[in-house]
C-alpha cells in the first residue's frame, strides 16, 4: 500500500543516541566493512578496557582522574523542534584546570592500515560527547582535548589522536547535527503521530472477540507498559496472532514501546502476522508501516559476488545513495521483500542493508528469531545498551525458540575444511601469491598438526590408556593446557571436553588474524569464496569460545575417517536469550504448545528463581465433545521392542481408521522405524477401501505440497499418511474441516540417545534437577503436543487423537496428560472400537 507523503514541518521533540546521531549524520562510502571499524560485543569491550587501563597509565594523562562509562546527556532547540541527545562516553578526564574526552574504538589486523587521521564518523563521535560535556558545564571551559583511540582486539598495539576543539565549535557541531536530523525525520514524526491517532481510535477487527482473546490483550498491554515478560500458552483458536500484535499496537501508540519485532521460526506464521496486520489496515483503519525481513543471501542482487563488498556495484557507495532510497521506501506501509528489491535496485545500494535501515522507520518488524537474538545475525542497532527505545518482543510458537538458541550459540570447526583449504592453498593457482603468506601457512599447519594428535586418541584402545599416554600431558596436550582427568569423557567416536580448549583457541584466532590479512589483501582469486566460508566458520568458532564459553557449554570431538568435528556446544542459551531482552524490553513468548510452561521459562528467561515472568494459560476455544483423546498402552515401543510389536501397530491403525472413510495422519518416531511399518504394511493384507501415502526423508517443497494436497480430496476411500514426528508435517501444517479427521502418534517421541544428549541431561540435572525430564521428555512432548495439534483447526473441526505406547500409562509420561485433555485410557482392542463408534455417532457440536 503507498501513501501519501506529508511535508508539513511542526515542532517536534525527539530523542537519539550520540552514536546513532553521529552515523547517521556523517556516515559516507560504501559497506566494506574496516578493519577499524568498531568490534561490537564482548570482544570489543575487551580492548576498550585494556586500552583505558593502558592510557591511565601514561605520562600524557598523569594528574587526570578517569571516569569510565560516563553518561551524558542534553537537549537541543533548533528551527525544527528539540532533540534530547544521550550515550555513554568511553572515558572522561578530569583535573582541576580542564576535562578532556576520550573515544576508543577497536580494530583487527596491522596498525599501518588504520586511517592516520582518524574517520570522520569516529570524530563526530567523540566530538558530540564533548559537546554535551561542554554543555553540561555551561560552556565555561573555552576548549577541550578530545582523543581518538584505536585499540586492537588482538595485542596491546593502540593509535592515539588528539585535536582540540573549541567549546563554541562543540555547540554548532551539537546543533548542526540536530538541525540535519530532526529535518530528516520531520515526515516520520509527522507520520508517527498520525499513526498513533489512527491506532488509539482503533476497533477489533472482528465483530466478536474469541474466547481467551480479551485475557490475552490484558496481560499483553500491561506486559508493554511494566515493561515485563509474559508467556502465553493459547491453543489453536484462540486467534493468538491477533490477540498479540492488536494489544502491541495500542501499546505502540501510547508510546509504551517504540516499535514492534514479530520474530518467529516458520514462513507460515510471518505470512500470518502480514496479514492480520493488512486485516487492521482495511478493517480498523490503522495506519501501520510495517517490513518483513528476508535472509541476505534471498534477497541478493549480486549473488556470484559473495557479498563482497569491496566489489558489489549495491555496496561500493551504498552511504551516499541511501537517503534517496529510504525516500521511496517511506512512501509505502507495507514493504516486503520484493519492494525492498525494486527499489534496491533503482538506486544501486544493497538491498539488505536498505531493509535493516528502513526498519528504523518502520512500526513493526516481521522476522526470523535470529534477526532479534543470534549473536551473528541479531539487528544490534535496536537492542544495544546506549539504545534506550523500548521495543516490543513478540515470539510467536515461542517453543521452537528454546532448541534454536542452543544452536544460535554453538559452534562447529572441521578438520576436512582445513584440509581442503590446504589442498587449494598448494594448487599451482595460488602459488604465485601464497610465497609471502608464510604465516598463514604455518598457522593452518599447526592447527592441523593439533588436529591430528586429537584424532589419534580415538585410536587408544581405551580411557585408562587415553589418560596415560602424551596426549594428555599438560604440556603436550593439543586441547588445554591443564589436565583431562577430571572432566572429560570418551565414547566410541565421541570425546566431550568441559574446560574451554584454550590451546586450540590460541591456534584458531591465529589462524584467523592470518586468514584475514590475506584475504584484505587478495581481494579476487578463483576459490576465494572457500576461504571465506573457513574465515566466518573460524571466526564464529572464535567468537563463542572467547565471548560465551561459560559452565552451559561442553567441547564436543567426532571423529570418523572423513572428518574430525569440534564443536562448542551450547547446552543452555537462557542467559543469552534474556540479555537481550530483560530489563529493556518487554518480551512476550507465545504458542499453542507451552506446556509444561515451568521447562520453557527455564530455556528462555534466565532470570526465572529472581523474577519470574508473567504467565496466561488458556483453555481451548473449542468444544471438547469435538475431539476424542485415547491412549493405548499396548504395545511397547521402546527401541529394542519395536519390531516385535509391529504387526500390533499396524492393527491399531486399521481399527482406528475402519470407523469412518476419511484422512488420517499417522506419526512414527523415525524414518527406520517408519520403512519398516510401511514395509509391514505391504507384506500383509490391507482393508480394500484405504490408500498410503508416506513421507520421504529429503522431499522437495513441490514434494510436500503434493503430500498435503491428498488430504482436501475426498472420495470413496479412507487415506492414511504416514510421516516422522517431530519432521515436516507435523508442525505448521493446517488440515482444516474435513481434510484431517484423526492423527495417531506411535512412541512417545523421544530424542534418539547420543553422547551429546546425554550430556545435556547431566548438564539438566545439576542446573534444574531434572535431566532426563529435560533433555527428553520435555521435548518429546513437543513433538507429540505438535503432531496432534494439527486435528482440531476450527469450531466444527471433529477428530480424535491416538497416543499408542505403554509407556503412557507410567511416569513421567503419565504426568504430561493434562486433565483437560479428558485422556482415555484403553485397555483392549474393543475399546477402541467402541469409543470410536460412539463418537463419530455424536451430532457434530
């Protein structure tokens, strides 16, 4: 939808960062990311400390107090309107006669690279700190020393630069960068007050509120104004999309937040979230400016380049075309991925970096989990500690998050890429710049020399002997630099380490530090894209193990004749999780499967024993007499049982279908186990009116499409899907009406069993004194709580749900069954004949 563009120019009052005013105001060039650029995250924190503590070591500032961190803070009038002006100083220096301003900020690789005089956006940086230091004080001092300090991440090697500005130069810098911000934004104030009026006087889009829906939008707006978490367990009906962005939009408007960020892990719930906002468009007349992200590498004009920005025609200027960009793009209120392209395109600038910043602009912000919590992908603009805007969190199927951010914060590194980095090194190709890169050789070699001697412990015969030889001597040890003995563990071909690797860590940043100077320097080479992709692995890998190893990760080794593996393995990402949110934006998890609630508010909200969050649980909307829920504790279906009890499950699945011809879906716990039901079924007789279909390991999105089209063909015959739990089908899926009339689930969904897991378990039980409950059953009633949430759609959706395993009738199965579930238990074959008969006989509620 476009828009008319308003020009008025009003009085207005707004508030920004120092370093956000100062990029946006004196930003220029293209993408290319520099060297002396500054290193977000914990590593850069490093350097500025050590850089801090080294300058308070030196002559130049004997006789100076320093105060770190310090905050400023003032307000600007200009023709436009007043500008509240905030941020954090790396440092002041204080004596009697003056006070002087130092800016740091971090670099990787060589100091003879570093611009000599500093970059301008660093300066205007600096500059606007002691202008509001200057300001402060009433601009009695007549001028101040100002320094720019470059520090690296990598040794004790800094730039020091140092100019003096006056005071009187301070405040027009301060009020020249306001006055070109606030005439920037003009439109957008004048836009965001129209927008507020329009959601203030907003109506529910429908003529009735679902039940659930007004308890929902309740706890929802106060969450936004005390700023708190809240998890939200609402079943399918509930209309939970809805009853989550209607309340976040009147938050919006009374200013409770700044903007929105729906971030959820499936394309089918963004393609919800668009649309209940064009519903509040057409329906409520809202004025709403809304984007939907999409991954870089999907939405990349120039994807041969490999995002090489010092080459890409989109990035090389990408600064300086981008106001004329983001012109066009504020004409519209909804811009998706294709519009983003469109104009992208015209103006010659990337196309993902051009949503990234126009999602300043924008109300609210429809993504992946990684846009708003992955330490590599995560939007840092918006949630960065000097950034003082709330925003709202909205997770939707919060469930998926608790797994995902274990891998968000793991990393993997792989022997076999090394390897092959080697080979392309000594390719007669490179040999003509390879000669002068005598480090990086030497770097790659000795990592590899380390790697070697770790896979040579897979080949002992045994832990005592793996403990009595060399390799795990102190000082010989590739991995630590202290001993094994306490807390490591071999098995087969898996060995799981607790302390941190330091000495492998020592040969990764090397490595890395290397591989970046060659890469600076060699800008276009054939392969070069495989050094690349080693380059970000290294450096992810190096980043967790320096930035997040903590006591929630353990050293995972494979090894096997093609490969050996490290990976840090994150085993609890809460902490992670919750720095983002807590205590600066209110953040609501949400799902139809949160249950129990206790396990997903231990994976996402670290702060759990302290504060706990807000909780709303919700019954179904959904009359119960619609859904019949039986269990048959028959059969077992333990792994070592399995084939024994195949011909039972095949029965089951003929009785439970044979009451009426219709679809049904049934889940089995993996693919071996799902070729050998099928085969069992072909080897046996089947009833003449009923057809398989079964999923296959790897099925293409055409694939799964015609899958689920079987399921709204109704004929004369009865249709049973087979497919995994816990795989394509069994979430996300939406069989409404008549296309779904039953789904029986086989096992209890348990994770396989490896050595990984198992040290998740432990891990559960020192930290929540429940380890198998937490490593296994809790996510294997996900999966089951996902595969027959895909029955009961709507109100006239009829159906029953099947659970076979006699594990249910034990703990801690048993204890999962929610009461309100109304769980039969049956006992023989007849029983379910006869619960079966008697329901599909019951009128339709």
């Amino acid at each position: 939808m476009k828009l008319m563009r308003n020009t008025d120019q009003k009085h207005i009052k707004a508030s920004i960062s120092v370093r956000r005013l100062a990029e946006l105001n004196y930003r220029t060039g293209g993408l290319a990311a520099a060297d002396y650029a500054a290193i977000e995250g914990i590593e850069g924190l490093k350097a500025q400390q050590r850089a801090l503590a080294w300058l308070a070591q030196q002559p130049t500032f004997a006789g100076f107090d320093f105060f770190p961190e310090e905050s400023l803070s003032g307000e600007v009038s200009t023709d436009y309107g007043l500008l509240q002006v905030r941020g954090r100083a790396d440092a002041l220096l204080r004596s009697p006669e003056e006070v002087s301003i130092i800016e740091v900020k971090s670099f990787r690789g060589p100091k003879l690279k570093l611009p000599s005089q500093g970059k301008e956006v660093h300066w205007a940086q600096a500059e606007l700190y002691a202008a509001l230091c200057a300001q402060k004080a009433n601009f009695a001092q007549k001028s101040y020393r100002i320094f720019l300090v470059y520090a690296s991440v990598e040794a004790e090697d800094y730039l020091v630069l140092e100019h003096v500005q006056s005071s009187q130069a301070l405040a027009d810098l301060l009020h020249s960068a306001a006055s070109q911000y606030l005439s920037k934004i003009v439109n957008l104030i004048t836009w965001q007050t129209r927008r507020d009026a329009s959601l203030k006087a907003a109506r529910f889009p429908y003529p009735e509120l679902r039940s659930g829906q007004v308890q929902a939008m309740r706890e929802v707006v106060a969450a936004l104004r005390d700023r708190r978490t809240l998890f939200i367990e609402a079943p399918t009906g509930i209309g939970k999309t809805m009853a989550v962005l209607y309340p976040a939009l009147k938050g919006l408007a009374n200013s409770y937040v700044k903007r929105i960020f729906y971030a959820t892990a499936m394309t089918s719930t963004r393609d919800q979230a668009e649309e209940a906002l064009r519903i509040l468009r057409e329906e409520s007349a809202c004025l709403i400016r809304s984007l939907r992200l999409k991954a870089k590498e999907k939405i990349c004009l120039e994807p041969s380049l490999f995002c090489e920005q010092n080459l890409c025609p989109y990035a090389v200027k990408y600064y300086d075309r981008l106001p004329d960009a983001l012109a066009d793009l504020l004409a519209y209120e909804e811009l998706d991925a294709d519009l983003i392209r469109a104009v992208a395109e015209k103006h010659l600038v990337c196309p993902f970096e051009l949503s990234l910043d126009m999602a300043w602009y924008c109300d609210v912000i429809i993504g992946d989990y990684n846009h708003v919590f992955d330490p590599r992908t995560r939007i840092k603009r918006f949630f960065d500690e000097e950034v003082k805007e709330p925003c709202a969190i909205l997770v939707d199927e919060a469930h998926n998050l608790a797994a995902r951010s274990r891998t968000m914060f793991s990393a993997g590194l792989s022997k076999q890429k090394l390897c092959l980095l080697l080979r392309l090194w000594q390719d007669p190709v490179y040999l003509e710049f390879a000669t002068p890169y005598t480090g990086l050789r030497a770097a790659l070699l000795a990592l590899l020399t380390s790697l070697d001697a770790i896979q040579e412990i897979f080949k002992l015969d045994n832990i005592q002997e793996a403990m009595d030889r060399h390799a795990f001597d102190p000082d010989q040890n590739p991995l630590i630099s202290k001993s094994l003995k306490a807390d490591w563990v071999l098995q087969g071909d898996f060995m799981g380490l607790k302390p941190l690797p330091d000495k492998l860590l020592q040969q990764v940043s090397y490595l890395t530090r290397e591989l970046r100077l060659f890469l600076d320097e060699q800008r276009d080479f054939p392969g070069r894209r495989d050094f690349l992709l080693l380059f970000f692995d290294l450096l992810h890998w190096q980043n967790m193990a320096s930035n997040y190893y903590n006591e929630g990760y353990i050293t995972g080794i494979r090894s096997s004749k093609q490969d050996l593996h490290i990976a840090l393995l994150c085993l609890d990402a809460s902490a992670f999780i919750s720095q983002v949110y807590y205590d600066q934006h209110p953040c609501v998890f949400f799902s139809a499967t949160l249950y129990p609630l206790s396990y997903y508010q231990a994976l996402l909200h670290a702060p759990l024993a302290s504060d706990p969050p807000e909780s709303l649980v919700l019954p179904s909307p959904f009359p119960r007499e619609n859904q019949l829920f039986m269990l048959d504790t028959g059969p077992s279906l333990k792994f070592e049982d399995r084939t024994y009890s195949l011909d039972q499950v095949r029965e089951i699945i003929y009785a439970a279908c044979a009451g009426k011809i219709a679809n049904y879906l049934v889940f089995v716990p993996s693919y071996a186990y799902l070729k050998a039901l099928s085969q069992n079924i072909q080897a046996h007789t089947r009833p003449s009116n009923t057809q398989f279909i079964v999923q296959r390991p790897g099925m293409s999105e055409a694939d799964k499409t015609r899958f689920l089209q079987r399921f709204q063909q109704h004929g004369d015959k009865t249709l049973i899907g087979l497919a995994v739990l816990g795989g394509a089908f069994s979430e996300g899926v939406d069989l409404a009406g008549d296309a779904l009339s039953g789904v029986i689930c086989i096992g209890v969904g348990l994770p396989g069993i490896s050595p990984e897991r198992q040290l998740l378990a432990e891990y559960s039980e020192k930290r929540f004194g429940s380890g198998f409950l937490f490593a296994y059953v809790f996510p294997a009633w996900q999966r089951i709580q996902q595969a027959y949430g895909r029955l009961i759609r709507s109100e006239t959706d009829r159906g029953f749900i099947l659970l076979v395993d006699q594990r249910w009738k034990a703990e801690p199965y048993r204890s999962l069954l929610n009461p309100d579930l109304e769980p039969q238990f049956l006992v023989n074959r007849e029983d379910l004949t006869t619960s079966l008969d008697y329901f599909w006989d019951l009128p339709a509620e």
